[in-house]
C-alpha cells in the first residue's frame, strides 16, 4: 500500500505553524552547479504568505550559492512522518533574531507531502530478485544506452541490498570496472536500478555515508544517503514510486518469512 498523503492549504500551513512553535529542525536541499548542498534550518515564520527560515546553528551565514528565484527542497520529521515539500527562494533578508546573521524568505507552499515513518526502515532486497545498480561520479556524464559502459570508464556495476525512503546499501566489487571505483565518504554520486522486472528505471543522486568492506572478498558496501527528492515535483514524483516499492519489498519479504519471523516483524512493527 502506497504510504504518502498530501496536506494541502489550510492543513499544509497549520503543519508548517506547528514546526515553527515546537522549532523542529528541517534540511534545506538544493542544486548548484551540479553539485546537491544541505543545510540544516529552522522554520521561524510565516509573515505576507511568505515562509522565512534561518540556519539552525547561530552566526551561520546564508547557505552557499543561494540565489534568488532558486528551486529548494525542505524536510523535516515530526511525529508520525516525514515532511517534505518544494519551493522557491524569494528573497535573502537581515533577521530580528540578534544572533542569527540572515533569513530566507520563500514561497509558502500550498501542499506537503507526507510520508510515514515506517518508509524510512530499511527493507532487504528479497532474496528471489536480483537489484542491479548503475553508479557513476556526479561530474561525470548520466549513462546512456546508445553509450557502452565500459567504453567510458565511468560508470561501475552493483547490487542493491536494502533500501528505504533515505538511503541504501549497495554491494560493489573491487573488480566490477577496469579501473578501481574510488567512491568516498561525503562524495555526491548518481545511482539507476530497476526496482522489480519489468519497470522503468530509477535515477535517483545520493551522498556516500560509509565504505566498509566486505568480508572474505574484495568487494565494498557502500552506505548511500538518497538527497535532493524533495527538491523539486519530479523528485517527490521519484519518492512517491521508490516508498510503494519499499511496501512492495516488504510484502514479498513477509512472504517468504517462516510463521515465527512472521510473528517478529509484526510485533516489532507495532511497537
């Protein structure tokens, strides 16, 4: 079952309200010269239909490259789901707080999607399908199917192996690629999989979190955070597919479970 609801006006702002008093903490994401940047903020207030953030750390300056009339992306969780919507920058102001250095003012959105906590639990790839993954370097090139990857030398093969809402875990061997994949912690790359047979592909950039080996061969796990989705209507369009996916992983995991392991992962679920 698909797990994303949308709040639209009145119940998009009373949302928004709620985030500003409790001052829950948001990521702000956004796209500049190809490159994704995040910075965490706070929502401070919604004044002449505009929605004003501030840095979460004070003395923080504006987040780099931030121009106006630029597409951004906002998140943040509060009880029983995650929040996120897009919009616009409108303008780049002095704040009344004293210790802050500077307020975005953006366009208040008129809806936010919503997805439940429960996407955000990493769900394994089920053992009876096989997840192949496309990797290349952000700088590079998206891969082409007219364009061979090995003519390249810049794209590198894996295997998903669990996936949620905001990150993954992909297996890739030292051996996959002429020459040795060189992906790091804090590097921004691009990711392909088809998720199950017979679908499209998905494209999704993500940032690297950890590179950790694997035992017995010389293949690594690559730790991905999944980035930018809420940045624009198309990416949220990319999170809408990727959470009914992840319901559709767990189901055919639930399947496959012994009565036991059935009776553990429901219990764990309601907890």
């Amino acid at each position: 079952m698909n797990k994303v609801m949308t709040l639209h006006g009145t119940e998009a702002e009373e949302m928004l309200r709620t985030a500003i008093d409790k001052k829950v903490p948001a990521i702000l994401s956004y796209l500049s010269r190809n490159k994704w940047y995040v910075a965490k903020v706070l929502l401070t207030s919604i004044e002449d239909d505009k929605l004003y953030i501030e840095s979460a750390l004070a003395h923080e300056k504006h987040p780099i490259n931030i121009q106006l009339d630029q597409p951004v992306g906002i998140s943040f969780k509060y009880e029983y789901g995650k929040f996120i919507f897009d919009t616009t920058v409108l303008a780049l102001e002095p704040s009344p707080n004293s210790r802050s250095s500077g307020r975005i003012a953006l366009v208040n959105p008129v809806r936010i999607e919503v997805i439940q906590r429960r996407s955000y639990f990493r769900v394994n790839v089920p053992d009876s399908i096989k997840v192949h993954v496309v990797l290349w370097h952000r700088k590079g090139q998206r891969p082409s199917e007219s364009k061979a990857q090995h003519e390249t030398g810049k794209y590198y093969d894996a295997r998903l192996i669990d996936i949620s809402a905001g990150g993954a875990q992909i297996l890739m061997h030292k051996d996959s690629a002429e020459d040795k994949p060189d992906f790091k912690q804090g590097q921004f790359i691009g990711m392909r999989f088809t998720p199950l047979p017979y679908e499209m592909p998905l494209m999704i950039c993500a940032q690297v979190r950890n590179v950790l080996p694997r035992n017995g061969d010389d293949g690594n796990y690559l730790g991905l955070q999944l980035v930018g989705l809420e940045a624009s209507s198309e990416g949220q369009e990319v999170l809408t597919r990727l959470v009914g996916i992840i319901e559709r992983y767990r189901t055919m995991n639930q399947e496959n479970m012994s009565d036991e392991e059935a009776e553990q992962f429901v219990g764990a679920v309601e907890q």
